[in-house]
C-alpha cells in the first residue's frame, strides 16, 4: 500500500514537470514575459524621463521666448520630483532606488528654482504666484 501511494505522488509529480515546461513554451511563443518589471525600476525611469521633459521645456523657452515651454517645464520638474519620491512604495526598492530619488530631487529642486527666476516679472493672473510660490496673495487677495 505504501508503495503505490509513493507512486502515485511520484507520477503526479513527473506529469507536473510538462505542464510547467508549456507554460514557459507558451510565454516563449507569444513574446511575453513571465513576469512584471520590477516597480523601482520603472519608477525611476519614469521620473528621469519627466526630468528630461523639463530640461527640454526649458531649453526651449531659452530658444523660444514662449512662457507655455516654462510653465510646461516647471509642471514635469514638479511631476518628477513626486514620481521620484513615489519610489517609496515599492515593494522591490534598494538603496540605489533611494539615492536616484534623493538625487532627482535635488536636480527637480534646482531646476525648478531656474525656472522660477525666468518666470515673467509682471502677474497677469494669480496663477503665477503660485509658481512662485507666493502662495498667500492667492490665500489673501484682499491684501
């Protein structure tokens, strides 16, 4: 008895083997991948991609003289820096995952202090105190 029930588990487990090996055929033949891009990683990625769009805007507002490219350059500045710092909640970050964060931010903060010194002097709104930071002419018009 003991002997056909150590059979019995050895042929389930030999009938495993190709089952397992199709699936892995399968992911071969279709192109996919097995498994996800790890989560820091594609973080990362993304906020230097959004740090070269706002190196870009910038140098083209240089070129341009177009205040749009700024304030575009001053919104993927800012969208790196919190794609950066959103490495956080990933489940696979390693300290080089922190340092790329901690140096994207400095970067975003310098840019973004570029940009903010070529902003136009005269306010046509009060949208750019808020690029300004100047946040309480929009908290208090009044005064």
């Amino acid at each position: 008895m003991n002997w056909t029930m150590n059979l019995h588990k050895i042929v389930f487990f030999l009938s495993l083997l190709p089952v397992m090996q199709g699936c892995s055929w399968f992911a071969d033949m279709t192109g996919q991948e097995l498994a996800r891009p790890a989560c820091s990683d594609r973080v990362i990625e993304r906020a230097f991609m959004l740090y070269g769009e706002a190196k870009t805007g910038l140098v083209l507002f240089f070129n341009e003289h177009n205040d749009n490219r700024l304030y575009q350059a001053y919104y993927a500045s800012w969208d790196s820096r919190n794609t950066a710092q959103s490495v956080r909640k990933c489940w696979d970050r390693r300290v080089s995952h922190f340092n790329a964060m901690k140096n994207l931010t400095e970067m975003n903060n310098e840019l973004a202090r570029v940009i903010r010194m070529n902003l136009p002097d005269q306010d046509p709104g009060r949208l750019i105190a808020i690029y300004r930071e100047e946040y309480r002419q929009v908290m208090n018009p009044l005064h």
